[in-house]
C-alpha cells in the first residue's frame, strides 16, 4: 500500500511530470499498459467485427473488390470469410434477400486463396443450407462445385478435404433439395451430387447408386433438370466413372425431348453409352419377331435420325457426331447415302393383326442391349392396307416386314449434306472425312457426294468438301469419272483463291483414265494461267508435276508431241522459254517415270531439253532431282549444267523476322551436331559429317552477302561457329579415311587421306588467322585440330620407306607440336593431346634402325627402318591416336571479328599515262606483256581486323596455276585505325612464265602470311603434299631454309579480282652475224 501510495498512476500525477517511466503495481511502466490497453480494445473491436454481418450489398461488393485486387492480407482475408458466413447464417428461408447470395459469392472467392480456411468455410455454408432460402441454398451448391475445382474438397486426396460428417451433412441437404419444388435448386443439388455421392457411398455398388439417382430426373418435369441429369452423367463418363448401360434407354428417350438443349445433351450420352459398351446386345422387337443388332449399331442409328431434327444446333451436334464413331458395322455406314432403306436392313415379319403398334424394347429386357424409342417408324398400328404418308415417307402399315432403322435415319449425310444451313453441311463433311479414314469401301461411296459439294453456294462449305477429299487421296488415289471431272473443271474458275487452290491439291492426288480427260485438264490449266497467272502459276505447276507422276502409263510421244503442238514429220519453231503454259506442259511430261521421260526427251526437239536447267533453276522442286538422266546423249552440256547444284532461291523469299529464326534453328543444329562430335556419341560419323557441312553453308547463306529481304543480320560468332563446323565434319571424314586405309595394303602415300588432312590444315589455319578475339579455349581447339591434321599426314605415309633420320625428323615435328597445344590446354583437353604424345615417343623410341647400307627384306631405303613389330606398335598408336581424336569445344566470345579485304578498283597494269586513258575506255581488253619482261600491277584494297601490318601480303595467282606470294613495303601500307589498314601498291612486279601465246587471267587477292607452327611439315600438310620416298635429311634441310615454307597464306578477299593479260611476241633485233 505505501508503495502504491508513493508510486501513483499516470492519471493522478500532477502536471508537468513525466510518467512514462514510472512502474505501476503489474510491474510496466504506464506507457506499456496504455498500449496493451489498446491493443485489448482493437482485438476486442476485431473479434466483433468478425461476427458482424454485411446489412448493405454495397459492402460486400467492395470486399469482393478488395479481394480481387491481390493485396489482401491473410487477416483481410479472413474477416471477409467469416462477416461472408454470418450474413448468410443471419437469413431465414424466407428471406431471398441478395445481400446473402453476394455473401455467399464473397465466401467462395475467399477459398480461392492459400491463407484461408477453406474447410470452415465450407463447414459454414453446408450448415446454413437446412435454413437459408432457396436462391440462397442454390448459390452455396454453386459455390461449393467452383471451390471443389481448385482445392479438390470432395476429393478424398484433395490438399482440403472435407470431414466425412460434413459430407454427410451435405449428401442429406442434397436428397433433400433434390424433390424441392424450385427447378433451379433442382438443378444445383444435381451438379453437386455426383461430386458428394463418391465420398458418402463407399460400398461397391455406389456408381450404379448414383446412376440410378440421376437417372430419375432425366424425366423431371423441368427441362433444365432434365438439361443438368443429362450433364451430370456426362461429367461422371469423363472423370473416369463407367456409365451404366441401363442409362442407355433414358438417353434414347431424351433424344426426342421437346427441348433443344436436352436433346443437345442426349446425342452426347448416346454416343458415349455406345462406346462404352459397343458389343452390347440389342433386342428390336416388331410385328412379333425380334432381331438382335449391337449397341454401338444401334448409338449411330439414333444419331442418324438426329440429323432430321427441327433444331440447326441440334442437326449439326449429330452430324459431328457421327464421324466420332469406329468400327460400325459397314451396312449401316452405306445405308448413311441412301435414302432407301436397304434390304439388308429389312427383316421379313408375319403381317400383323389390325391395331397391333410394333415397339422397340431397348436394353432393359432381352438382354439389355439399348434401341431406342420410335423404332417402329417403319411399321405402324391398325389401318387399311395402304400407304400413308409420315415425316419419314409413305409407310405401309400392313407390311410384311420390319426395318433395323427407322425411314429417316436412312440417309443421314445425304440430309446433312443437303441442309440449308452451312454449318451442319460442314459438319457432314467433316465427319465423313474421318469415317473415310476407317473404311475404304465408304470413302469410294463418298467421293461422289463430295465432289457434288463443289457446286454449293458457301466458299467455306467448297473449301471444307475440297480438303475432305484431298485426305482421302492422300491414303489412295481417287479414281475420277468425265462426269467428276466436269464438276472440278468448273470447280476451278471459281473467283476464291482459296477454292482454286484446294481444286488444284485435289486434282493431284486424283487419276484420270483417258488420255482425252488429261488434255482437257490441261486446257483448264492453261486457262487458268492466262486468268490468275500471279496467284496460281506455282499451285498449278505443282498439279501437273503430280499429275506427271500419276499418269505415266497414259503420257505417251504421241501425246508430248501433241501437248506441245510438234509435228512428227515437219521442224517447228521454237517455244519461247518464258512461255508460262509451255513451261507447265513440259514439267508435266518431265515428271513422268524415267524410262517414259526418257523416251518423251529423245524424241522431242533439243531445244526442249536445253530449257530444262532454266526452268529447274526458275522453278524449284517442278522438276525431278535425276532430270539430267534423261536428256539424251548428244546433249552432255546440258546433262552437265543439270549435274550442279541448285541455287538456294528460298532465302531470298524469307522476311527478316523468318530469316532470324531459321538462322537460330540452324545454329541449335550445329550446336548440337558439335556436342556429339565432340562426346563420340553415335556411329554415324559420315552422316554427322554430313549434316554439319549442310548446315554450315545454310547459315553462311542466311547471314552473308549484301543487306536485302531474307538476309539475317551477320554474326561473326555464329559465322566462326559454322567455320568451325565445316573444320569438324573434315575431321570426321578423315577418321572414315584413315580407318579405310588401315584395312588396304601399306602403300608410300595415300591420296584421299592427304587431301582431307590439308583441308583441316588449312581450315584451322584460315579460322585462326582471320578471326581476332578469339579466347585461349578457342585458340588450343584450333591448336588441336592442326596436331590431329599433322597425325593424319604422317599416317599417310609409310615409314619404313624413309631414312631413318628424315622419319625421326617428320615424327619429331608431330611430338614437339601435340607436346606444345597440350602445354598450353587446361583440364581434360590437355589430356587429350599429352597422353597420346608420350604414348606416340615411347612406341617411336622402341623403332630400331637398319644397319647402314643393310640389305634386309623389309628396308626400302638405304639406312632405312626395318618393318619389324615396333614401328607396326608405332603406326597402331599413331592410327589410335587419329581414330580416337575427339574436337574440342569451341565457343568464341561475342566481340570476335573476321578478317576481311576489299579491293577498292580492278587491278591494272601499270603503264603510261596515255595508255592508261585507253585503258578507261577500253578497260575490257586484255593487257599486253612480254615474257622478257616483267608484268607490272597497282592495287588498292582496304583491310578490316588485321593486327599487324607484317602480316599481310599479295597473292598472284599465274596461268599454270602457280602463286606468288608478295609482301607488300611497310609504306604502301598505312592504318587508317585500329585494326584496319589501306594498301596501295602501285607497283607489283610480276614474273609472268612462258605460255602458250594465248590470252589469259591472273588473279590478284590480299592474302594474310601466317607463321607455321611446323615450317617444313606445315607446308606440305597445307598442300597436300607428301614427302617423296627419295628425299634426304640435306634435302630436309635445304628446303627448311626456304622462307616461303615458313608461312601459311590466308586468302581474305574472298577470291581477289582477275587481270587479262595477253602476251606479245617481239622480234629481237638484227644484227651483223645475222644479215644476209
């Protein structure tokens, strides 16, 4: 007491003293109970919020805003789910007030988020629907479906699965709303039922339990009950549940409901019904005899009656039906183009007493098949022996027999095809198009009724006829008569392109059976041509190359002399070769087979046979690839112009946007190529070889050249990339080489396996040299590829016809070369290449030598290597070494450039200044010389991303095809910046050697002189070269001194530029000893 006495509370003290740190008798200070004060107070205010129910709409629409923007915290969110479930529990029945359907909307988009709790959620709504009103309890069945597809709460693996007691609470709620006078609760207690029955029935036989349920309303009196049964068993067949065949009869019986979306919902369950038990028997009861048909049979008669239904909607469900269905018995496909029934279909019956009403008696008894109702069209009750007229036809009602079908069943897609709307005729079409799939016999029966279809007055409903037909030549060629060929014949004036262009897929895969028929074809063709010359040129050429190939039996001589309007007896003139119908009449006779064609070519004039790499080149892909088999003999130029590749014209017809992703799509190809190259994965290395030599010069085309329509932008990270490509597939190809010639005699040198070692070479070479910015990785995968060129060099030789000292030369370079890339490798990569190299000089070591001047059956050469076991050891670990290389990963940075050289102007020969005006006016004439003489030249030619003047030089490329190379002094060579240089040398001497006394060429290009890693053997490896059998070490030696094999010339002007030069003979002058 005193010491509350002298410590008095904050609301006593006097004024002007500070109380906040003064401990009051709970041991916190006044500050700290004011606020826990506080907080009390607003916990206290939230758990009455909490149970405080929405009074206005206006409030719950905006916590429904409020949720729907994405900034609700898990408090928010729980206070509107819990005010939600108060406002709905605070109704009666009798209140339908819209404030607790919003509630209940609120309720249901709360569920919607991870924080909250969903099974109380639903706990509150299944409480509130023994008293809620009924709009209200048909808003929480709602709300209880749309909450079940995303939290799965009537699932009993669902991440909130309700309790079984509020799954019980519901299924009673449910049966009770289930006989409530209200449709529309009607229809909401289905649509949750099937979703609560699977949690409260556990017993076997809960699914037909429920069927039976449903099954009941599919008589309500309501036709949206009616509409939800049916749908409801709908759901059930797609989630997984067997549909009970007793469903069967109900779904037949709904087909014929007054209402449309009933019926909609009916052909449905019919067909699902039918294939869920397809061999199900059916029992068809009429005039006292019965026959059985399956239930599938009998799913597909109900459907083809739908076709005649009052609705379009209805009308164009069954027709796209109809084409779901498989393996239906083929009399009743065939009877779907007759409007007859059959006899197939028609049983024989005792004729019935007056007044007897025939019935089918469906599934239930005899067997429990499923015919449906109204399966009696055909018969009829009592009456006099007549016909009468019914919605079917004239029926007779004393008949004597009975039909499988009721009368407007037959002829289904003669209906559909008929009807007046579009789109049920395109759904006819459509499911024609895939009953054709499944049977042939049906596909010959509806070709007929397609092509009918040509003549229908919607472009779409032709287009739709047309491509059902194309499909089915696709599979086997359509057979067409004059009458079919009359219909497309008109088919293709018609003014849509889209129309004209399916007639033209049609006609391709169509056969003609006279000769006559083809001609008027290609008259139809020809008219075309001239009509819609722009926009049909190409589509029609590529119906007469198909028609070529068809019809080979019917293109005769007679016929080709015909078509191109030759005499077989008079010379005619010449066709014009931009001709577009002669250019058509000859790809339709080019395409025929080889042995017709070549028959056509040879009696045809010549000058049909010298348009052909002009209208191949002009036409890509109209003509056959082996074209140039068939020109005759005595025209081998033209055999020899069809022999080159084709240019690669579909470049030029890409847009920018398509030419950047086909660059991309071929840069992941060569991508991947190289990752397999370099794992050794897979044993096709000739056709990974292959594929990236084809995709290297694919994305040289895409990203080179000038800038135009079709060109991607270059990228020189991509362009080394494909360079690189094309180095690696050369790899691969000398590996099949190497492993080839391992398998043949020794030999002293062996052609195929050098040249494909100095492409290698030279590749690596020219990669390395003309790309700058290449990182250390990229640098030793060149340095690696260049050892590899090297071991396929010397594998190429013999050994043991050399002396021993020039082969210890030649495979000391190699040691010294693979010792020096694996020393400046990091990681596996080095292992590569050290590991091979210790290998190699171990197994060399071992080789002994001959005794000097020995004689031994295996020395080829004085001093040589005797041919014993070690140096096979040697050339097995050298073949090793080659066979197992794998290409190191290459992957150059972004800024990397490509050196390049452009000559400014033609190179000339120098010469006087009046000589050089002639010249400008005459520049097309060769330039005289004297061999006495040396040739004079001036260049001009500007450098890009070379680093150092001391590397470029000239190359002059003579007549006999040798080259000179030049360097150029250091003052004709000045940069103009970083990396770039201008060259004017104005006087390149030449030595010109003797020729022939004819006019000839020199080429002159900017070359870059690279240092050889190996002087002597680079040089050889480069061109291909072996060393002869017969050469020294002194001749080893003198050769290395050579300053040209000391370097390794790249061409970067991408070929140079060419200088005519024409000799001139002078006569020497006379002198004393000569005069006469």
């Amino acid at each position: 007491n005193a010491h509350l006495e002298l410590m008095p509370t904050k609301r006593g003290h006097p004024e002007g003293e500070d109380t906040a740190g003064v401990v009051g008798p709970s041991g916190k200070t006044a500050a700290q109970e004011d606020a826990h004060s506080a907080t009390a107070g607003e916990s206290s205010a939230r758990r009455t919020r909490l149970n405080e129910a929405y009074t206005t709409y206006e409030q719950v629409h905006l916590a429904m805003v409020g949720l729907k923007r994405g900034r609700a915290t898990a408090a928010a969110v729980h206070e509107c789910a819990s005010r939600a479930l108060a406002t709905v529990k605070a109704g009666s029945e009798a209140d339908n007030s819209a404030v607790r359907q919003a509630a209940v909307l609120l309720a249901r988009q709360a569920c919607a988020y991870p924080e909250a709790d969903t099974g109380g959620i639903v706990g509150g709504l299944v409480q509130t629907l023994g008293t809620a009103a009924p709009a209200t309890r048909s808003g929480i069945y709602g709300a209880l479906e749309r909450i079940h597809e995303f939290k799965g709460i009537f699932s009993a693996a669902g991440s909130a699965a309700v309790p079984d007691p509020t799954m019980r609470q519901l299924d009673a709620a449910v049966r009770r709303d289930l006989n409530h006078a209200q449709h529309h609760l009607r229809c909401a207690a289905l649509a949750v039922l099937a979703l609560a029955w699977m949690r409260t029935n556990t017993d076997d036989g809960r699914g037909a339990g429920l069927f039976d349920v449903v099954c009941r309303y599919t008589a309500d009196s309501h036709p949206k009950v009616r509409q939800t049964a049916l749908a409801t068993l709908a759901r059930q067949h797609t989630v997984g549940e067997r549909l009970a065949v007793e469903a069967y009869d109900d779904c037949v019986v709904a087909t014929k409901d007054d209402y449309e979306q009933v019926r909609l919902a009916a052909v449905e369950l019919v067909w699902m019904v039918g294939t869920a038990y397809p061999d199900h028997p059916v029992v068809i009861h009429k005039h006292g005899t019965s026959d059985t048909i399956r239930l599938l049979d009998d799913a597909f008669v109900k459907i083809c009656d739908m076709v005649n239904d009052c609705s379009v909607v209805v009308r164009q469900r069954a027709c796209a039906m109809l084409g779901r269905f498989t393996n239906v018995d083929a009399k009743f496909l065939s009877q779907t183009f007759s409007k007859q029934v059959m006899s197939n279909l028609r049983r024989f019956a005792a004729r019935a007493p007056r007044g007897y009403a025939g019935r089918n008696r469906g599934v239930r008894t005899g067997g429990g098949g499923g015919g449906g109702g109204g399966g009696g069209g055909g018969g009829g009750g009592g009456g006099s022996r007549a016909a009468i007229p019914t919605p079917e036809g004239d029926a007779d009602v004393e008949s004597d027999e009975f039909r499988l079908l009721d009368s407007g069943a037959a002829g289904a897609f003669v209906h559909g095809l008929e009807d007046e709307y579009q789109e049920v005729r395109d759904a006819a079409i459509e499911s024609i198009t895939e009953l054709c799939a499944a049977s042939a016999d049906f596909s010959a029966k509806a070709v007929d009724f397609l092509v009918d279809m040509f003549n229908d007055s919607s472009d779409r409903v032709r287009a739709c006829a047309i491509h059902a037909l194309t499909s089915i030549g696709d599979r086997a060629p359509i057979q067409l008569t004059e009458e079919q060929l009359s219909i497309a014949l008109s088919a293709m004036k018609d003014s849509s392109s889209r129309v004209r262009a399916g007639i033209y897929r049609f006609l391709s895969v169509a056969t003609l059976a006279r000769a006559e028929w083809i001609e008027r074809l290609v008259a139809g063709f020809r008219a075309n041509l001239e009509r819609y010359a722009h926009d049909d040129q190409h589509a029609i050429y590529a119906t007469l190359r198909m028609l070529g190939q068809n019809h080979s039996h019917i293109v005769s001589i007679h016929f080709a002399r015909s078509l191109l309007g030759i005499s077989e007896h008079y010379l005619s003139r010449e066709a014009r070769i931009d001709d577009a119908v002669y250019a058509g009449n000859v790809i339709l006779l080019m395409n025929t087979k080889p042995p017709s064609r070549a028959a056509i070519a040879a009696a045809l004039p010549d000058y049909v046979s010298t348009h052909l790499p002009y209208l191949r080149d002009k036409y890509p892909g109209c003509l056959p690839a082996d074209i140039a088999d068939s020109v005759p003999p005595r025209l081998g130029f033209v055999k020899q112009m069809l022999s080159r590749p084709r240019p690669d014209l579909s470049v030029a017809q890409l847009t920018l946007a398509d030419s950047q992703r086909r660059v991309d799509g071929v840069f992941a190809a060569i991508v991947s190529a190289l990752g397999q190259a370099a794992a050794g994965t897979g044993d096709d290395t000739a056709g990974v070889a292959t594929l990236l030599a084809r995709r290297a010069r694919e994305l040289e085309a895409l990203c080179t050249g000038d800038a135009a329509p079709g060109r991607a932008e270059p990228d020189e990270r991509r362009l080394a990339v494909a360079h690189y490509a094309r180095l690696v597939g050369h790899i691969l190809d000398t590996q099949a080489a190497a492993a080839a010639a391992a398998q043949m005699p020794p030999s002293p040198q062996r052609p195929r396996l050098l040249d494909l070692a100095a492409r290698v070479m030279r590749g690596a070479y020219e990669l390395a040299g003309r790309t700058a910015g290449l990182d250390a990785a990229c640098k030793h995968a060149l340095a690696g590829a260049q050892a590899f060129a090297h071991a396929a060099w010397l594998a190429a030789h013999d050994l043991a016809a050399y002396d021993r000292r020039l082969a210890d030369k030649m495979v000391r370079e190699l040691l010294r070369r693979m010792r020096g890339a694996a020393t400046h490798t990091a990681g596996c990569a080095g292992q590569r290449l050290c590991e091979p190299a210790l290998r190699l000089e171990k197994a060399w070591l071992a080789v002994p030598s001959s005794s000097s001047g020995g004689g031994g059956g295996g020395n080829a050469h004085p001093g040589g290597i005797r041919s014993d076991s070690p140096l096979q050891d040697f050339e097995r670990e050298l073949s090793a070494f080659v066979a197992g290389f794998r290409p190191m990963p290459f992957e150059p940075p972004g800024l990397c450039r490509r050196a390049r050289a452009r000559i400014a102007s033609q190179a000339q020969a120098a010469a006087p200044a009046r000589q050089q005006q002639q010249h400008q006016h005459q520049h097309q004439q060769p330039t005289e010389y004297n061999h006495a003489f040396p040739l004079r030249l001036s260049l001009s030619a500007s450098v890009g991303w070379v680093s150092r003047r001391g590397l470029l030089g000239v190359a002059v490329g003579l007549p006999a095809r040798q080259t000179v190379f030049l360097a150029p002094p250091a003052e004709c060579v000045r940069p103009r910046r970083p990396m770039h240089w201008a060259v004017e040398w104005s006087d390149v001497a030449v030595a010109l050697p003797l020729g022939s006394g004819e006019s000839t060429a020199v080429r002159v290009s900017v070359v870059l002189r690279l240092p050889a890693r190996a002087p002597w053997s680079d040089a050889l490896v480069v061109r291909g070269a072996a060393v002869p059998p017969t050469h020294s070490v002194a001749e080893y030696f003198r050769r290395l001194a050579d300053p040209a094999l000391r370097f390794v010339c790249v061409d970067i002007a991408d070929g140079g530029c060419a200088v005519g030069v024409s000799p001139v003979r002078v006569a020497p002058p006379a002198s004393a000893h000569t005069r006469v």
